[in-house]
C-alpha cells in the first residue's frame, strides 16, 4: 500500500487529547483541523474513552485513513494495550486494549491506528522536520510538569525513559521538570504553588538563579547518556524550553567542563511536534486492513 499522504495525528497527554490533520509530504499540521479537549485522566474509563471517541469521531474517518496516536509510557505500543497504573493516570484503562476499543467504535480495522511513545514523538517530529540525518544519534528531552526523554539510533525514536534514572541521590524529574522551580520558590522566598513563568515576574533575580542551576543539571544529567550512547545531537522541546535563555548557557558550560561536544537543537514544532511525529510512524507502517 502506499504511504498516505495525510494522516490524523493524536497528542494523548494526562490532561487532554487533542487531533489535527497531519500532511505528510509537508510534515504540516493543518491548524484549522486541531481539536483539543480536556480530558479527566483520573475518571472512568467510560469518560475517557468517551472524550478521545468524540473527539475521533468528529474527522469522520474512513477505510483509507490512518491514525497516529502519541501515548504517555508505559503502554504496549505494538499491541495498544494501556500498562499504565502507578502513574496517577489513565488507572482505570489498565490492561484494556486501546487500539481494538477505539477501532471498534470508530468504525475501523485496528491496523489503521498506530500507538507511539509521547517523547520519541516529539524527538520524531522534531528531527523530521528539522531534517536531522537518520545516520546522527539523537537524544529528545522534553522539560515541563515531568521529564520527557527519547533517543533516535536510525529511523525511528523510542522512548528513553530517564525521568526515573538516579540522580543526586534522587529521581532525575525530581531536578528537571516544574516542581524544582516550585520549590525553589517556596525555599528561598516563601512564594506558594509558584510555576515559573509567575516566579520570573515576582521574583526575577532569584528565578534566574533557579533557572541557572537548573542549566547546570541539566547539563550534568545529560553528560551520562551522551557518553553511553555516543549522542551527537540534543533535541531540547517542552514548556520550560522556553525559558532557554535563562539556562542554555549553564548547561553548555558543565557539558563542556565534561569535554563533551554536542550539537544543542530546540523544538521548532512546539505542541505539534508530537503529533507530526506520531502521524509519521504510519509512513513506517501502512499495510492494508484486511
């Protein structure tokens, strides 16, 4: 069969699904198609799944189209069966196979909707559109509420799963994502609940402060993967990507008090790097519905 040239890309996250149409040939997203809705991951699985079909339902899907859908781990992408319990989410959709339910009701062959991690989606997208050559190893992180990761050796991003890698004496998320700045908040000058984009208009001088140490962990977190790997490119996306100014320079410099030698990419695709990337896999699998 040939690679469809569009394709329905998917971003399932713990708080929403949203879908666009994805061109392949362009590695575009038609804004005018994207639907969002929040969606309550801690609810039934009547209501969840009730949300993700709504929103499916809308583009009207038919035997010539193909479904993309970037799922959070753990989560059995192949079969599309949701493993994911401990994670404060999507509980109650535990060992239920996604793929057949929405098939189901959506009118479909299961083989038309493929399942790819959240962060190798985003690293896909990105290196994609980015034009980053298949030959050069990659890895993805993206920095918000928790810490995303993915590596790319070849064609195809998978899941790197490093938020949970010991660091300091800890979980690696635990330095990494939102919390860190909330508590640095709440630390140094007893501002409660404080996300970082606030924490810069209140407090500028120490937000700067917390976003340089943040540079430094993230550059001396980085320092172990790179080396086992052999990285050669970073690809850096999430909400805290963009407050890059106020930590690339700290992180470039304890990767460099490392020795390494790394070239540094930001996301260019933003939210819709996911959802390009999760699209993409149906070029890698488009066999025909029987």
């Amino acid at each position: 069969m040939e690679v469809p040239v569009k394709v329905l890309g998917v971003d399932i996250g713990g708080s929403h699904i949203t879908a666009g149409w994805v061109d392949l040939h362009r590695l575009q997203l038609d804004q005018s198609s994207v639907i969002r809705r929040h969606v309550d991951s801690l609810g039934s699985k009547e209501h969840i799944l009730t949300a993700w079909l709504e929103v499916l339902a809308s583009f009207h899907l038919g035997r010539e189209d193909r479904i993309g859908i970037a799922m959070p781990a753990p989560f059995d992408y192949e079969a599309g069966i949701a493993l994911l319990k401990e994670q404060g989410k999507f509980r109650s959709l535990y060992a239920l196979n996604i793929k057949k339910l929405l098939a189901k009701d959506l009118g479909l062959h299961p083989s038309q909707i493929q399942f790819s991690n959240d962060a190798a989606s985003f690293l896909q997208g990105e290196a994609l559109y980015q034009e980053i050559p298949a030959i050069h190893r990659l890895i993805g992180i993206t920095l918000g509420t928790g810490l995303g990761s993915s590596y790319r050796f070849g064609e195809q991003a998978t899941d790197a799963a490093l938020w949970s890698a010991p660091f300091k004496g800890r979980h690696a998320e635990y330095y990494l994502g939102t919390e860190w700045f909330v508590r640095f908040a709440a630390e140094k000058c007893g501002l409660v609940g404080v996300v970082p984009k606030e924490f810069l208009k209140l407090e500028p001088e120490l937000a700067k402060e917390a976003f340089s140490e943040f540079g430094a962990n993230l550059g001396e977190f980085l320092a172990e993967p790179i080396r086992a790997h052999r990285i050669e490119q970073v690809v850096i996306g999430g909400n805290l990507a963009k407050g890059r100014s106020y930590f690339y320079p700290e992180m470039m410099q304890e990767l460099d008090r490392q020795h390494i030698r790394v070239t540094v990419h930001f996301s260019q695709l933003g939210e819709d790097a996911a959802l390009i990337g999760a699209a993409s896999k149906c070029r890698l699998s488009s066999t025909e519905p029987k």
